[in-house]
C-alpha cells in the first residue's frame, strides 16, 4: 500500500480491484492486531497534562486563558473536550494500523449535531473542524468513544458506559461495511438527513431541538446578538455587548480592529468562488466584535461580522482563528501553509454539504482565520438530559457519521476489511476508552490542582 508522506493528503487505492483492497485490509492485522486497540497505559515519560495546556495557552489571547481553565474544570468531560491537546500526545503513542484519513481532531460527542445545508435541509454530521488535519482514523474513533465514557460519569453505571463505547465502534464498523459495498458516488454523496421528528428521536437528538431548528429555517434567526436602531434613528444596527462572551475592542484598539476586519474580509472573499462572492457583495458590513465560543477554543481570536443588505436584511458572519492542527506534531504538517484554508479544505472533505460562504483569510493582528456564517438552525446534543435509549441511538448516529466522513478520504474496502464482521474491534475500543475515561478523571484533578496551588488562574465564572 502507498506510504502517506507527511504534508500530502491520503492515498487512493480505489483504482484498484475489490481483492487486491480487501487483501490490503487484512494484511494490515499483522502488523496492527486488532485486539492491541484495547491497551493504554501512561508511559513513564508522559507529559504533564497541565504543562501541555500552558504551552498552548502562550499563543492565546491571555486574558482569555482564565475562563478556559474555570470552564475546563467544570468536570473531566469539559476536561476532555478543552484538553484535545492531551489526547493527541496519548494517542501518538497507541498503536495504529497505518491508514491515514482526513481526520477531525478534536473529535467528542458534543462536536456532532444538526444544522442546515444550502439546499436548506436538516442535516446530521461533524461540525467542528478546528484541528482537522491528515491522521490515523484510530485516533478519532477511540477520542468518540472515550468521550462517550467521560460524558456518561455521573449518568450511567460502569457497564452501560462500556456498551456505549463498543456500540460507537460497532456502529462506524458496520458503517464502513456498508459503505465498502456502494458504488463510488454514492458513497460521496452519503448523508445522515433530519427529515422529521422521529428521525431525531432515531438519532438520539429528541424532537424539540428540530422543532427549533426549523423554526429558525422558517422564521429567521433567533439568536439576537444585534440591537436594532430605534425606529426613526439613523443609527446603524449594530453587535449587542454581552460580557465577557461578546465584547468590543476597547477604544485604543478600534480603530486598528477595524481595520484589520476591513483588510480580513477583502482577503476572506478571494477565498470564496465567483458566485459566492457575489452573494457576499450584496451586504456591507457595519459592525465586528469578538465573541468567545466552545470550550476548547477559548482564548483564540474568535469573533462576529455583522453585514446588512440594502433592504435591511442581516447576515451574521463568525470569524475564527486557526492555529496548528494538534495532530500535526504527530502526525506531519498539513499540506496547507494557511492554518484557516486547512480547516476549510478538512471540513469540505469531511462533511456531506458545508457552509456556501465557508472561507479564510489573514485576520486581525496577522493571525489565520477562517469564516462562516453565524446560524442557529442547528440540533444540539442535549447530554445533560438523554436518557440510556437515546445515548445509546445518539452513540450509534456518531459512529455512523464518523465513518462516512472517514470514508471519503479512507478506502472503505480496505478499512472495512481490516475491522472485519467480528466484534474484535469493537471489544478493543470500549476496553481503550474506559481505560482512557480513568485518565482523564486523573487529568481533571491535576487541573484542579494547578488552579488551587496558583499554577494556573482561572475566573469565578465559567460561563
């Protein structure tokens, strides 16, 4: 099989015969048993997990960092999610079988949901792209599962926390099969469609979190981060401050943020194709403002844009910073020089239908970033009120949709001949992932620590 060079996205074997594939796939057993997934244990070496997390934090808007540790610390599942660092060092050093994929990253049960395609219909996928980069397709399917487990601490007992792991990996096997099976095409155009209530109760979502989304579709946004002018003011509509998670820049620094979001969006528009450009044409801006988002991605340079159309009609767009993938350390450079087209390019490669006015460009201060529209027609994972049955259906709905995004970059006939109809695979990662939901516990309280001792600051309100 091709060897992936480091900076190069994956190879293609799709040329070749279904055999020649399916003996790829087996071949990679003897060098990478399937069985040895289940192992972790920390090597004696292994970095400081709080170390890790400063190191990240100098490149990060400083003042910042506090509400990322106060929000980490919240529990080992907001550990897990803040900290993809630490877990992309801990799988560096797992085994893998050699097939490289566009991978996500950062990939937990809280980066999937629903929202909306150009064609504006109700969609499930990935939708968090922020350290895609080429990988091993181990890392993130064993991140999936042990964020299930870390998720599930204080909601279900030991064995249902292990089920659900096997089920994400049973699900993204049976998957790839199914896949490995469908003409080329359409296998690319495969997509995971909301198209009712009981397709969201299917996925685990629950059907108010659609009822709301297509509310937004029918209706407009509803998420009011404007305020409008008052009727008969000639006062531009304009970002609503709400700190410390919408703000604008102090007035030293406006009139240099200004200008840095003028240069941003003239930059941000060549990335985008004639026709979409176009549409960006018909709306000016009038207002930006940071906004400080997830919890991973607290101290980068995030923000909104706010454009308006002649006839009053506004368009919301967010700005991102991106910075290097964490799998690139481990796994090479990505073949993008521009940190924000690599996430634009990953996310293109990876969902079934992206944004129409996803695009990057060079930001304020110099820093990469990459833009998209601000929307709320989005089905959001309500974990903190699934019950067993929809974390079970909503586990199985991730592994589903992690194996079509793998697919379309993987070869899914050797993929799938490598995990093969049996369930040693899936064995393999419930025993990794409530191995790696015991670490995590332990990193959560090395956080903690840090925080208590004054190693690390973090603000009274994580919100």
């Amino acid at each position: 099989m091709p060897e992936t060079l480091a900076g190069t996205l994956p190879p293609q074997t799709h040329t070749q015969t279904i055999d020649r594939r399916k003996a790829l796939g087996k071949s990679l057993r003897e060098k990478c048993d399937r069985r040895s997934h289940a192992t972790w244990s920390p090597a004696p070496d292994r970095r400081d997990p709080v170390e890790i997390l400063i190191e990240q934090g100098t490149s990060r808007l400083q003042q910042l960092l506090p509400l990322r540790y106060a929000r980490m610390r919240v529990s080992p599942f907001a550990f897990l999610r803040g900290g993809a660092a630490v877990m992309t060092a801990d799988l560096a050093a797992t085994p893998n079988s050699g097939l490289m994929v566009q991978a996500a990253g950062d990939c937990h049960c809280m980066n999937f949901g629903g929202f909306a395609t150009p064609e504006r219909r109700l969609v499930f996928d990935l939708n968090d792209f922020d350290e895609t980069a080429v990988a091993p397709w181990e890392w993130d399917l064993k991140r999936l599962a042990a964020s299930f487990v870390v998720a599930t601490f204080d909601a279900l007992d030991k064995d249902a926390r292990l089920d659900l792991a096997r089920l994400v990996s049973s699900s993204y096997r049976t998957t790839m099969i199914d896949i490995a099976s469908k003409p080329v095409l359409e296998s690319w155009y495969r997509g995971l469609v909301i198209d009712s209530a009981e397709t969201a109760e299917a996925f685990g979502i629950g059907a108010p979190a659609i009822r709301k989304a297509r509310d937004f579709l029918t209706h407009g946004n509803s998420i009011d981060i404007h305020r409008r002018p008052e009727t008969g003011m000639n006062v531009e509509p304009h970002i609503q401050d709400e700190p410390p998670l919408v703000y604008h820049p102090t007035a030293e620094q406006a009139v240099a943020f200004e200008a840095a979001v003028k240069a941003m969006l003239v930059d941000y528009a060549t990335s985008l194709t004639p026709e979409r450009r176009t549409l960006l044409e018909r709306y000016r801006r009038t207002d930006a403002a940071y906004k400080v988002v997830g919890v991973g991605s607290v101290g980068t340079m995030c923000g909104v844009v706010m454009m308006v159309s002649g006839s009053g009609e506004i368009l919301n767009l967010q700005f991102k910073e991106a910075t290097q993938s964490v799998l690139e350390p481990f796994a090479g450079p990505s073949p993008y020089a521009h940190h924000g087209e690599r996430v634009v390019r990953g996310q293109r490669l990876l969902q079934a239908s992206s944004d129409i006015l996803l695009g990057f460009g060079t930001g304020p201060t110099g820093r990469h970033i990459y833009v998209r529209q601000l929307r709320d027609a989005k089905v959001k994972p309500a974990l903190e009120t699934m019950s067993a049955r929809h974390f079970r259906r909503y586990a199985a709905t991730c592994g589903e949709a992690l194996a079509r995004a793998h697919a379309r970059t993987a070869d899914a006939v050797v993929l799938a001949s490598y995990l093969g109809r049996g369930t040693a695979f899936d064995e393999s990662t419930g025993a990794f992932a409530v191995a790696y939901g015991k670490q995590t516990e332990q990193d959560h309280a090395a956080l903690e620590k840090a925080i208590k001792s004054g190693r690390l600051t973090a603000s009274n309100d994580p919100s």
